[in-house]
C-alpha cells in the first residue's frame, strides 16, 4: 500500500514539541491526554513485555462511581469520583497509594451510562483545576485541596449540562482557563483568568459537547480549537475571536474525542454514531485563515476516546475494532478485534491498550500489523477511561477501583569505571 503523504514536516515538528514537552514535564500526566495533550508520553526504558499476571502491581485503591482521568503531577495522582449523593477530588502520593487529601466539589450525578463525574483533572504549578459532572469548576491548591475558587458554570454562565455530564476538561493556555461552557448568548467557550476566575474572553454560542478544548498554532497563530456540540470552531487564543469554523453532526450531540493535531496545518476530527472522520486543514484566506476538507470518510468512528498520531500514522478505536489509518486519505491499515470500545497511549516505541472490558495489551506501534506484545486482564468493571503514565508508573481506573502498575524496566548497573 502506498503512502502519499510527506511525513517529513509533521515527524520534524513532533519532534520538536516532544523535546519539549520531555523537558518541561518529565514523568508527568499532568493533563487530559497526557503532557501534550496527545495521549503520547516521552519517557523510555519501559517493560517491553509482560508476564501472563501483567506488569508488577504497586498499589490499588477503592473510588467510587464515575469516567473521570487520572492526572498525576509533582509525585501526585488527581481524580474524580462520585460517592452515594456527593462528588469528591482527591490526591493520592502516586508511588504508594497513600490518600493526601479528599474534598467534595458538589452533588453527584447518575443516569444510565454509569454514575460520578466524566472531566479528568488539569494540573499547572501548584493549582489543579476540575471540572464536576453538573458544572461546577474549581481550583484547589493541589498540595491541600484546599479551594481558591469555585464557580456553578449553569447558574452563573447560563452553561446547559450536556445529556451524559459535563465530559470536557479545562485547558491551560498561559494564564488563561479555558473550558467548553456550552453557554448560550456567546458563552459557548470561555477563558477564565486562571488565579481568579474571573472571565478574560467567551465567544460563540453552540451548544456543549463532550471533547477538550486543543491549543495549537497554525499559520503564526495561537488558537483555541473546539469540538463543540455542532460544530468544530477556532478562536484567537488571547482574545477569543472567531477564526473559522467547521460543522459536524453527531447524534445526541456526542463529539467526545478530542481533536488531534497533524503538524503544522491540519486537524482530525472523529465521532461515533456513524458519523466518521475527516481530515481538514487550515490556510491564510486573504486577511484571516479558513478551513478545508482534505477528506471525510467512516473508516474511524472514535466513541470516546481519541486517536493516537504516531510516525504519521493514526492508531484508535472505530467503536469497538482497533485500527490503524492512514491520515493522508483515510486509507484502514490493518484492524483488530476484540477489545470493544477501548482506549490506548503511545510509549517508548509501542500502544498501551485498554479494553472496555479491563484487560490491558502491548502492541508495537507498527502500521503494517497489529502486533500484541502481552495481554492480561487488569479490571473487571467497565473501563472507558483512558490508561496514564507518569515516572515509569501506569495508572488505570474502572467504576471502581484505581490501579498502579509498574512498567519500569530492569535497571543494568554501569561499571564504576563507566566502561
């Protein structure tokens, strides 16, 4: 199968942002989707396979309902979960498992999906920002969960809580919070100033969906993308005006998986329900900047969970079958499946998957074939939340329990003499 697409550009300004996310955020997951927001990790020297029992357990710990991700950040791990009536944050010391603190953010909420809170925590400095299931948004001081501010995006922004919850996660972007509000009358997406809450810009006004916010600069400007409830729309990063947008349709709304960037002009975009994909791209349309399909097609139909752009390929879950496409035409490389609505990360030269069944995988991230490393099963109850890594260590959570799993390799000593 032949491959049109010069990789060239998008492997060289991968490289450069990976470079950088490495430096400046070594060992953590400190957000949705990891330190880029890509469901990528740079870290290296990780089991390459497993026993048939999976990878050493650290530790495991008893949370309650909820889909909410796992962010983990200066030797810290933040979730979400819900808890009979209420909806509680709490902290875990990442290495051990040891409860740092735990603070009821607000009510909890259920419906025939599953209970609890679906947004994943966003840490920046000493401050985590989270988002409940009814809209609530607060800032804590991460090291006491103690709250700075706290804001009832429904009752003071006039935001509608999505049929399913409140999925989306708040994005930092300098000193700027920026959250899908789903607000009518240009409250759609709103930047907060991240210290006070106080609203700096909003714009647009769709209605909520269930995907995170992607910052990206395409063409020399820095733009907010978001997948919105109708429609894919950018907007100035500092003042929040509206550059393009692009409408998508999914039934009940449901545009859940975030947007991937393809350095350095074009955005995939994928739902379920039928719906499919398309690769688009961004141009200088004289003064300002448009957009333009490349191609649309429903050879990946992404539910929850995102894809994964490795070596200029994209990995991730047409509802319940595993593919690989490539992202030149939407041409399917190989499918596998088996693993229902899963999601998986990318590390160290291969695919962390998860199934929505519990059972955990390794495959190279080869797009010539599907080729499974190791296999076991990590949880029993339903696992829509995607895998993170952090310093070597692998989290995962079903509506249940939370899961440590040690991937670091074996250590071979060096000879004093450095030889």
């Amino acid at each position: 199968m032949t491959n049109d697409f010069d990789k060239t550009p998008i492997l060289a300004t991968l490289a450069a942002l990976l470079i950088a996310v490495s430096s400046a955020s070594a060992g953590e997951w400190p957000r949705y989707r990891g330190p880029g927001a890509d469901g990528r990790s740079a870290e290296t020297g990780l089991l390459a396979a497993w026993a048939e029992s999976g990878p050493p357990e650290l530790w495991r710990a008893e949370l309650g309902d909820g889909y909410s991700g796992l962010s983990i950040a200066g030797g810290r791990l933040f979730t979400l979960y819900g808890s009979g009536r209420d909806e509680l944050a709490v902290a875990f010391d990442a290495a051990t498992g040891r409860e740092l603190w735990r603070v009821r953010t607000g009510d909890n909420r259920s419906d025939g999906q599953g209970g609890g809170p679906r947004s994943t925590p966003t840490v920046d400095g000493d401050s985590v920002y989270l988002l409940g299931a009814l809209g609530v948004l607060h800032s804590l001081e991460a090291a006491s969960g103690e709250v700075r501010w706290r804001l009832d995006l429904a009752r003071e922004l006039g935001a509608e809580v999505p049929r399913w919850g409140v999925s989306t996660s708040p994005l930092v972007e300098g000193d700027l919070l920026i959250v899908d509000v789903g607000g009518r009358r240009g409250y759609s997406l709103v930047a907060f100033d991240k210290a006070s809450g106080a609203v700096r810009w909003h714009a647009n006004d769709d209605k909520a969906g269930y995907s995170t916010p992607l910052a990206v600069t395409i063409e020399g400007v820095r733009q907010i993308v978001s997948f919105s409830g109708t429609e894919l729309v950018s907007v100035d990063a500092e003042t929040g005006e509206v550059l393009w947008s692009y409408p998508w349709r999914t039934d009940y709304d449901v545009n859940a998986a975030m947007p991937v960037f393809l350095p350095p002009d074009r955005l995939f975009i994928s739902s379920s329900y039928d719906s499919g994909a398309a690769m688009l791209e961004v141009r200088r349309d004289g003064s300002g900047l448009g957009v333009e399909e490349i191609w649309k097609s429903r050879v990946m139909r992404n539910h929850f969970n995102s894809s994964v752009l490795v070596d200029g390929y994209l990995y991730g879950f047409d509802n319940g079958t595993l593919k690989c496409i490539d992202p030149a035409n939407g041409e399917e490389r190989w499918a596998k499946r088996g693993f229902a609505k899963g999601s998986l990360i990318y590390a160290d030269g291969r695919l962390v998957i998860l199934s929505e069944r519990g059972e955990l995988a390794l495959a190279e991230a080869d797009s010539t074939s599907y080729r499974e490393l190791a296999r076991f099963r990590a949880l029993d109850g339903r696992t829509w939340t995607m895998p993170s890594l952090a310093d070597g260590l692998l989290f995962v959570r079903d509506q249940g329990t939370l899961l440590a799993l040690d991937l670091r390799g074996p250590q071979v000593p060096r000879p004093i003499d450095g030889r």
